[in-house]
C-alpha cells in the first residue's frame, strides 16, 4: 500500500512564498507521472502541476510562470514552489500519479496539505 504524504503548506500574505513537499513509499516516483493537485472549498479538485519520470512538466494556465514543480527520485518525493501566491491559491493540496493527459490520479487521496492566502 502506497501512502503520500503532503507538507509544507501554511497561511501567507499575497505575494508571498510557499513551498510543497510530498513524499511516498515504493517506487511510484519512479514509475508514474506526479502531480499536484488542489480543491479549494466548495470548487472541484483541479491539477495544478506535473512531472514525468523523466523530468518533463506541465502546469496549469493559472500557475504558470508562479509555481514550478520538481522530483527526487532518490528520496521518492516531488516539490512544489509556489511563489507569488494569490488569494485565488488558497486550497488544499495534495499530490498524487497522473497529471491530465499523463495519467489518472489513484483513487486514493492523502490528507493535503493547507495553503492560504491572505492579508
């Protein structure tokens, strides 16, 4: 059984900085695809970023350029820097396999981890 493990997350001023980390056990980072997703209340889960076993990303529209996605294989974890973080950034996020075209999430999901931003 695979869990993941989201951390990092925290309450931050708009323009401020955050940065994510997840970390799992087996070999699924270096299998799959990964992702950042995030579910703000009462919003539908959206992917927020993405990375191959190879190292080629994708991000969301409304990201991009702001946030940049990263993995360790050795140590099974991938990263998300967030930089100038905007009100609208504020939600749970969480990491999983996938990422749109690169794959389904795992039915599973972990407990995320909170971002909020505000002043």
């Amino acid at each position: 059984q695979v869990q993941r493990v989201e951390s990092g997350g925290g309450l931050v001023q708009p323009g401020g900085s955050l940065r994510l980390s997840c970390a799992a056990s087996g070999t699924i980072f270096k299998i799959y695809a990964m992702g950042w997703y995030r579910q703000a209340p009462g919003k539908q889960r959206e992917l927020v970023a993405a990375i191959t076993s190879g190292g080629s990303t994708k991000y969301a529209d409304f990201v991009k350029g702001r946030f940049t996605i990263s993995r360790d294989n050795a140590k099974n974890t991938i990263n998300l820097q967030m930089n100038k973080l905007k009100p609208e950034d504020t939600a749970v996020y969480y990491c999983n396999t996938g990422g749109g075209t690169w794959g389904p999430p795992d039915e599973y999901w972990g407990q995320g981890t909170q971002v909020t931003v505000s002043s």
